[in-house]
C-alpha cells in the first residue's frame, strides 16, 4: 500500500565546508545516483523511486531528458570531468589534483532503515567517484544538534508530505525541513505556489539547483497472522476488526 512518507537526501547548498556547496556537484549526484537500487536496498525494498517529490499517478512530468531514477553515471562522471576532477586517484576517488572530492552522509541510526539508506547512498556516491563517509548519530537529539550546526554535506530525512504535494517545509523559511536549502530557492517556490512556473518548470528547476534529493516514497508493509481471518489486506488492516476472528484450524 503506497503511502506519503517521503525519503530523501537534504543538501546542504550554504556550507562552503562542502563541496555541496557547488551546484554542479549537487546535479552530478542528482542524475549520478541509482534510485532503483537506494530503494530496493532500504525499508525491506517497499518503496517507489522518484526523481522529485511530485509522485508520478498525480503529476505527469517529462523529465526523462535531464534525470531517471536509474541514474546516468556516464553523464554524472562528465559532469565531475568537466570541472576539472578528470582524474582517479589510487583509491578509487576523483581528484582534480590538489584536491579529492569528499562528501559527508549524516544519518541518525536510530532509525536502522535510515542507516540502509545511507549505506546505498554511499554506495552509490563511491561508484561515481566520490569518498563518501557516513556520520552516524544514535538519537533524534543529536541529529538535528549537527543539523542546525551545519557541517554536513547530506543527510538522509524522511516526512510525511500532504496529498497535493504541499512543500513548504522545505522552501520557506524556517520550515521544519529546510536544513541547507539555500534561502534563493524559497522565491522558485513562490513562484510556483503563485501560478508563475507550472509543475513541469518547478521540477525541472528542482533537478538543475538540486535543493534535496528526491529518492522514494515508502510502502506500508501489513504483516498478517494466518492464523486471524478476516483482515482486510487492501486499505486500513483495522476495517472490519469486529469480524476477524481465530481460524478453527489451530
């Protein structure tokens, strides 16, 4: 069952302690990434890749020319080459000769699906080149303690987003999901709030700026005693709790 918890990766586009702060970095990593396999590695695979938070049954979006949720490595790794990080060091990272890319994850393994998530991030990050390092922090506290700090490239986050894809918690200010979106994007949103930009046009501008990453929404995964007739395994598993009752095959 599709529901509207929405997993994806903050950028932070305002620290100059990371290269994330590099738009270009951010699109490398965008169109670079394999959201197929960062879905089918976390949450038990129950999930549906996206390449923006516009779920694909409510928007009809052509954006098949600039990203995929499959990811385009020779296009990401072209993007890196063309900004100077045309060589590979003997590790396996790019470098552009003085200096390696590098870049953090910061997750809260509170929650150990989350730490999957970082785990295929990172997997996939080192794929294109990059030293990927993930910084775990055990509680919720300590999370949004190195959040509101600021030094992190990413970090893997999850909300519940409304039925008309309401995005305001990550493009007004202050909102509770804004961590490093760069206060220029608030006006794109704006904008496409006020009927200015078309859904098309905002999405296409979320792939080229790159202020979050989009990855999957998740699935309600029902687990159902065989032993209890009577559930209903299509909609809410409580409809028609007064009828279930134990199997006389026990």
């Amino acid at each position: 069952q599709n529901i509207n918890n929405f997993v994806y990766v903050g950028v932070n586009s305002k620290w100059q302690g990371s290269v994330t702060s590099n738009k270009w970095v951010r699109q490398a990593i965008n169109i670079g990434i394999d959201r197929s396999v960062i879905t089918a590695s976390s949450f038990l695979g129950q999930g549906v890749p996206t390449v923006t938070p516009f779920r694909e049954q409510n928007y009809r979006l052509d954006l098949t020319n600039i990203a995929g949720v499959k990811g385009d490595t020779e296009k990401a790794v072209a993007i890196l080459e063309r900004n100077g990080y045309n060589k590979v060091n003997d590790k396996g990272f790019r470098t552009n000769g003085s200096n390696t890319l590098s870049v953090s994850i910061l997750v809260c393994s509170q929650n150990q699906y989350k730490l999957h998530v970082a785990e295929a991030l990172k997997k996939s990050l080192v794929e294109l080149g990059f030293n990927a390092y993930i910084v775990d922090k055990k509680t919720e506290e300590e999370f949004k303690k190195a959040l509101s700090e600021g030094h992190y490239g990413l970090y893997i986050g999850e909300t519940v987003m409304t039925d008309n894809c309401d995005m305001s918690s990550f493009f007004t200010e202050n909102g509770a999901t804004s961590y490093g979106v760069d206060s220029e994007f608030f006006a794109e949103y704006s904008a496409y709030r006020s009927g200015e930009l078309s859904a098309t046009e905002f999405a296409e501008s979320l792939v080229t700026n790159v202020p979050i990453i989009s990855l999957f929404y998740r699935k309600a995964v029902i687990s159902v005693n065989p032993n209890v007739i009577g559930i209903d395994e299509t909609g809410n598993v409580y409809t028609g709790v007064c009828n279930w009752k134990v199997s006389d095959n026990i």
